[in-house]
C-alpha cells in the first residue's frame, strides 16, 4: 500500500518460511497481501487466521486493512464461519 510492493513480498515470503509449525503468522501475511490487493492468497491466509483461532481475527469485521476484501462474497462468509455478524 505505501508503494513498496518487492519488499512486502519479500515480507511474505519470510513470513511464509517461518509460518509452519508456528502460531501467528497467519493474519499479518493476510493483511500485507490484502494491502497488495492480492485477493486469493490474502484470503487463504485469513482462512487459516481464523482456523488457528488467531486473536486479532475477532477484529476482521472492523479492521481497516481488510476493507478491500469486504466486496468479495468470500468476507462475509469468513465472518459466518467466525460467527460474526457480516
């Protein structure tokens, strides 16, 4: 989002590496992938927040960084599995 699309990829990447076996990795590549509008992949990472009970994923429903993904039919049916009024 501030123009810097190589090194928040490069993020991804790091963040990916370190993400199996670890819990919390999840949500924040969503949100930096969000930002990149890259839809499919921010929402396979959210997907997997929220099937690792992440903490902040109870936040989805009013977090700014996901505002591009609440067109997709796919939010609001993250935030049925969650629970959580769309």
């Amino acid at each position: 989002a501030a123009g810097k699309r190589p090194e928040a990829l490069n993020l991804v990447e790091q963040l990916a590496a370190a993400a199996p076996g670890r819990f919390g990795f999840a949500l924040p590549i969503a949100r930096i992938l969000a930002a990149l509008g890259e839809a499919d992949q921010a929402f396979a990472w959210l997907t997997r927040a929220c099937d690792e009970r992440a903490p902040f994923v109870i936040w989805l429903r009013v977090d700014p960084t996901f505002d591009v993904l609440r067109p997709d039919p796919r939010f609001a049916q993250v935030l049925r599995d969650m629970n959580l009024p769309s």
